[in-house]
C-alpha cells in the first residue's frame, strides 16, 4: 500500500509498529509479526514523533498545533490534548522516570518538560535556537542539539535530567546544520550529523578532534 504524504518516523513498542505520516495528518498501527495494518490514528494537523509513555497510553507531537495529543493505544483514539503554551511545534520525545522532555523545533529554542501522570506541562528549558533532535544517556542526561542561525553558533548541549539545569554546551562551527543525534544501544556514546559523522563517549568534556565518518560528497542522514 502507499502510506501517503511523508512517513516522517516510526516507533516500535512490543508486537505495534507506529508508522507517522506527517503531511497527511495520520498514523498507521502496523502488527510486527504480520505486517497488517490493525489501526488508525487520525484527528491531528501535522502528525511528527510517537512515544508510548507506558502500556496505554501514547504522545503524539505536531508541527503546525500547539498541543501534544494523547493517544489511547488501546483504541487508537486521541483522549486528550497537551497545551503547550503557544509553542506550536514539537517534534522528539524522551522519558526519564515520570517526565517526557520535547524539544520546539521549528523557530523555537526550548524543551518542554510534560508529567506524564497528569498530561500537562509543567515547566520549560531554553536551549540554543531550533533545537533539532533529543536523547536521554543511561545517566539521566538529556542532549539536544540546535541548529542556531546567522546570530548564534550551533550547539550540542547536556542537561541533568532531574534539575533540568545545563551542564555543559559544545560550541559546533558556525553555518553547519547539525541533525540525528542518536545514542548507541548501550547508551553511553553519541552519535550526530554535523557535515561529517561525529562519535563521541557520553562523559567526554570536549567535542572529537576528528570526525568518526569524514565528508566525502555524500549527503549523511
């Protein structure tokens, strides 16, 4: 079958596959064994990342409506929606204990702090400008990464999870765009696009002097 416009992510919780088509405003429920489709979520605008905050319950993040919606994965029906406070778009999502951080990409410079059992927002965290991509380390760190713009230099930063507070900022070269932060399956090494691929251990002080896959004229993702 053809998905439709954009299948911008997927997400993968026991025997579901959460399939996000972003421009056509749905998500397809897909079972891993068999490959069928077994459910539909619609009724958002502009559909980006999924996250199952536990065994019935997902959140479903949006690029053009300032709520996160709040899936019933039982029913595959929207329960209830998150205000974000004017913020309109929110993109990646990670857990630590109670608590689910989402970054505001699009001309935005914060991360959103949700408790997950009450479905509300309860604080914020500025971070450099468009901050593109969200992980949470072993340790309960949060890294972000944001692209900056002509006026700010890109930026890979650490925030504790527990105090929401700033540990440490990794200044990236200016009119790079840095994206794909990701963690290894251990969790304890980065990786991200910045031109080239770059690796580096969760508890280093300082960015690599070399990158780990150097640029070669390909476009890395």
């Amino acid at each position: 079958m053809k998905l439709g416009d954009v299948a911008q992510s997927m997400t993968i919780r026991g025997e579901k596959g959460y399939v996000v088509v972003n421009n056509s405003g749905v998500v397809y429920v897909i079972d891993t064994r068999t490959f069928r489709v077994t459910g539909l979520i619609e009724g958002v605008v502009s559909p980006r990342y999924l996250h199952p905050v536990n065994d019935t319950t997902a959140y479903l993040t949006d690029l053009y409506d300032p709520h996160i919606a709040v899936i019933d994965t039982r029913s595959n029906r929207i329960r209830g929606r998150i205000a974000t406070n004017g913020h309109r778009s929110t993109e990646q999502l990670v857990q630590w204990g109670d608590e689910v951080f989402v970054n505001c990409w699009s001309y935005d410079r914060k991360l959103l702090v949700i408790d997950a059992r009450r479905d509300l927002m309860i604080d914020s965290i500025e971070v450099g400008w468009q901050p593109s991509s969200l992980v949470v380390d072993r340790r309960g760190k949060l890294w972000t990464l944001s692209e900056g713009d002509g006026r700010e230099s890109p930026e890979l930063r650490r925030i504790d999870a527990a105090t929401r507070r700033t540990e440490r900022i990794y200044p990236l070269p200016a009119g790079i765009r840095p994206r794909q932060l990701a963690l290894n399956g251990t969790r304890d090494t980065l990786y991200f696009v910045a031109r080239d691929v770059w690796r580096m251990r969760i508890d280093d002080e300082s960015l690599p002097a070399a990158p780990f896959l150097p640029y070669a004229g390909t476009l890395y993702y």
